[in-house]
C-alpha cells in the first residue's frame, strides 16, 4: 500500500470526525428545532439513501447517521471536543452559515485497496444528505476556495451544480438536499448514481460489505473495511518478516459505533483462519499487556484493559464501553488537547 493510499484511508476517516465536528458545533447551540428556518424546512430528503449512492466495488464504506449523534446525550462532550477540530466557527464566518449543520446521514468511501490506488491517489467519495439547498453549497464552497486563494469554477452537470478549485484536484457538487466531494473518475461514479443510473453488475466487494454490516448491526457509525491481498507487505514492505506477521493473516476490518449516553464500540476482524485469527488475538493481547509501561492516560490504560475479545472460527469480536472520561481521553489522543 502506497503512502498516498495510507493517506486517503486515514483522510476519510479523519473526514468523518471534522464533517462530525462542524454538525455538532453548530447544533448543540442556542438555537432549538422550533427555530428552523423556513428555508431549511423546504428542502426535502432525498429517497435514495447514502449508503445506496456508493459505487459498487468500494473497499472502505463509512456510514453514520448524523442527526442521531446531534441528539445524543454525548452531544455536549462531542461538540467541545470534535468542534474545535472540525472548525466551525471558521466556516461559518466565511460562509456566513453553516449548511453542514443540517446534515443527516454521511458516507464515505474509497474504491480500491489494490496497488491501482498509486495511479488515482485523488479517488474518494463522500455523499452527504441533509436539509440544505444546492445554493447555499454552492455559495459556501466558492467562498472557502477564494478564501484560500483559489478560484472557484461552477458547472451545471445534469441536475447537480458542481464547483471546484481550478487550482486543485478534487469538484463538489449539489442538489437540494445531497451533496458529493469527490475527485478522478470517482466523481462521476458518485454523480451517476445519484443521477439514478446505477449499473446492476455488482462487484463481489459488495457481498462482503454487506454480510460484515449486517454481523456488526446498525449503528450511529458503522465502518467496513476490505484490506485485500497482501495488504500487510504493502504496508510493512516486502520482506519475509512481513509475511511472517500476525497481522498479515487479517483480511477485512468492520467497525460499529453507537452512541446515546454512553459510546458503545464493538470490532469484528476477519482473518484467512481460525489459527491466523487465534495468532492475531495473541498480539493483541500482548499489546494489551506492554500499554502498563507507556506513558498513557490511566483511563486509556483502564480502557484497554476492559476491552473483550472473543474468537468464532476465522472471526475476532472486540467490543467495549467507553466512560466519558475515557472516551475525552481518547478524543484526547486522537484530536489533541
């Protein structure tokens, strides 16, 4: 796996925390539902849902049901923390609103986990769903891209407007109520699907992801993940120790999160078999026990110690509770203090 491919994983998923951020940091304010503009009432949901606009083949998917997180109990903790990360206010005064705070459902995808990726290192989706009109998109981006000293390119492509940065790779395009940031051949992909010209033929990827997101549940977030062949030797390099890794025996990667008073996380890890899945659990409990001698967050160090893991054929379950004070650790961690 090349650097660039490392790279858009951990964007995607870095994504989904800031896009997170900005919903959080605009609603949990002063404003209550009742004083919804009628702007925002106007525009309807879409039929097709986020999840139905992927592109067939996709290696990572990423779902979360925004307007769950917005009125989860955590949404105070949540909306300090992933807030500042997300920049809300930034945003909002250079748009003069905030349309990311009306999001309902987010999903993200990246369509290759092969060695192709080096050659379209641009090639992510996100597609956003929500009570915003094509307009105030539109308004906004053109606004963030001449902010930063860009110029802004808008283009009507079927019933979506499109701007992008003539400077830069990557197009945003809207309709009332759905939204895709997407670049390379992606983005067309992406707006076929949403255009309703979605191809039949579907990808053996697609199985997968689905029996992973049904053995993991619907969650406020659910993640699933294809590693492909020989992922780990892309990552690590080819040499024989590579091969030779634990690691090297996992295959796909699912991940649900759901929250309301507290965050419930649960991980299922495929392996080839049950002895690849028994040396990757061998691991992970040695990496549990050697946390004691790092410099860690005792409550980071308490969390990890009451993770579960539990092993069923070629599949490990990891699942856990995290307090609130563990999980403002974590975000502490993961997003700085």
């Amino acid at each position: 796996m090349s650097v660039s491919e490392r790279t858009i994983h951990l964007g995607i998923l870095i994504s989904a925390v800031i896009v997170s951020g900005w919903v959080f940091g605009s609603q949990c304010g002063s404003r209550g539902a009742a004083e919804v503009s009628e702007s925002e009432r106007e525009v309807s949901s879409p039929r097709a849902t986020a999840l139905s606009l992927v592109p067939s083949g996709s290696a990572f998917v990423l779902t979360a049901d925004v307007r769950q997180l917005q009125h989860a109990p955590l949404g105070e903790l949540l909306s300090e923390r992933l807030g500042r990360a997300g920049g809300t206010a930034t945003l909002a005064k250079v748009c003069g609103i905030d349309p990311l705070a009306r999001l309902d459902r987010l999903a993200l995808s990246v369509p290759s986990a092969g060695l192709a990726a080096q050659e379209h290192p641009e090639d992510f989706g996100i597609v956003a769903q929500g009570r915003f009109s094509a307009e105030e998109i539109m308004r906004c981006a053109s606004a963030v891209i001449t902010q930063r000293g860009g110029e802004a390119i808008k283009t009507q492509l079927g019933k979506f407007r499109s701007v992008r940065d003539r400077k830069q790779s990557g197009e945003i395009a809207a309709r009332d109520g759905t939204l895709i940031v997407s670049g390379g051949s992606y983005f067309r992909e992406l707006l076929d699907a949403a255009e309703g010209h979605v191809s039949a033929k579907r990808d053996a990827r697609d199985t997968q992801h689905e029996a992973l997101r049904r053995a993991l549940g619907p969650g406020t977030i659910v993640a699933t993940w294809l590693l492909g062949e020989h992922w780990f030797e892309r990552v690590a390099g080819e040499d024989s120790n590579a091969r030779l890794s634990p690691l090297s025996a996992l295959q796909a990667v699912g991940a649900h999160v759901d929250v309301s008073d507290t965050a419930h996380v649960l991980l299922l890890l495929d392996c080839t078999d049950s002895e690849g899945a028994g040396r990757v659990a061998g691991l992970l409990n040695e990496l549990r026990s050697s946390l004691h001698g790092l410099p860690l967050d005792p409550a980071l160090s308490g969390l990890a110690e009451r993770i579960s893991v539990s092993q069923t054929g070629a599949r490990l379950k990891l699942a856990v509770e995290p307090t609130r004070a563990e999980l403002n650790a974590l975000l502490g961690l993961l997003l700085g203090p």
